[in-house]
C-alpha cells in the first residue's frame, strides 16, 4: 500500500478494502479471519458476515496471542468459542487454528498466505487506534499487514477499544453467549 492507501485507511472511519495492484477479484471464496484477543473481533464478524454469505465462502479462524500473557490464552478460548457457535449458526464452512508460538502475529499470518496451503483470496483484520500516542496512529500489526500483504486486505477500524487483558476476559465471561 502506498501513502496515499495508508492515509485513507488512517482516517477512515469505514472499512477498506486494498487489492494489491495488478490484481483482479470478483469473488472472495477463502477468507483468512485472524482473532486477535481483543473483543472488536465481534465486530469484524458482524462486518464480514455479509461477505461470506453472498460468496458461500469459507471462513478460516486463526486465534493468535502472545505467549507471555497467560490471560490471551483465556481469551482467544472463549472468543473461538463464541465464533464457532456463531459461525455454525450462520452455516459458514469454517476452519480453526491457533498460533500461540510468538508476538510476530503479522509475520505469522503473511507467512500462512504465502504457502498457499489455502488459496487465501482475502484476509480481515481490524485495527486499533492508539489515541494515547497519536491520533490516527495504526499499530505495527496493521501496518504490517497493510504494506506487505500479498492478497487483498478488509482493514475494519475497531470502534470499541479495551485495552485491558483483564477487562475484555471480564466482558467475555459475563456475556450470555
């Protein structure tokens, strides 16, 4: 992506759509749904729903966390959860996989795309605004993502942002899903 496509995606307050250049998509059929443990996961399903539907596609999950932090374990188990409920109640083909090995999530995924063992043809990802460093300020991980993903990437800005490991395993384990 370029800096005129970062500057969009900075400041929209829509989802973005990037299709690396060159490159043609009339259908997304293998869509690549990485569930970070954050609780705008929620979120990017409800936005995504719609896709999947219309493209009788297959969802791939993939729960990522950071090993250091025993409570995104906790998290990504309850979120897998939820989704797996939602999704065979929306009748998605679905697939599941974990990446738990390290903190380079991003470097994990492009990985994942890249040996095709799937003919990914879309992945989502969210982002987090950082409004206590910068406004408009895109973490590393979309950044990431955005600059040297092969396929094409729906970037959905989260509108709900909790920090907190503790409080979003709070909200997870109070839900009534």
């Amino acid at each position: 992506a370029g800096t005129n496509s970062y500057y969009v995606i900075k400041k929209s307050h829509c989802p973005v759509l990037l299709i690396p250049s060159g490159k043609m998509y009339e259908s997304f059929t293998n869509i690549l749904f990485p569930a970070r443990p954050v609780i705008s996961v929620f979120e990017k399903y409800d936005l995504i729903s719609p896709i999947v539907i219309k493209n009788k596609a297959t969802l791939h999950f993939i729960g990522l966390r950071n090993p250091s932090y025993i409570e995104e374990l906790h998290i990504i188990s309850k979120l897998t959860d939820v989704l797996k409920q939602q999704s065979s109640a929306d009748h998605f083909n679905t697939s599941f996989a974990y990446y738990f090995k390290d903190n380079r999530v991003a470097d994990h995924l492009l990985d994942v795309i890249q040996k095709k063992e799937y003919t990914y043809d879309l992945l989502v990802i969210s982002a987090e605004l950082d409004n206590n460093i910068k406004d408009y300020y895109l973490g590393e991980y979309a950044q990431q993502i955005i600059h040297q993903s092969q396929i094409p990437v729906l970037l959905i800005r989260a509108t709900t942002t909790i920090t907190s490991k503790s409080e979003v395993l709070r909200i997870l384990e109070d839900s009534s899903v």
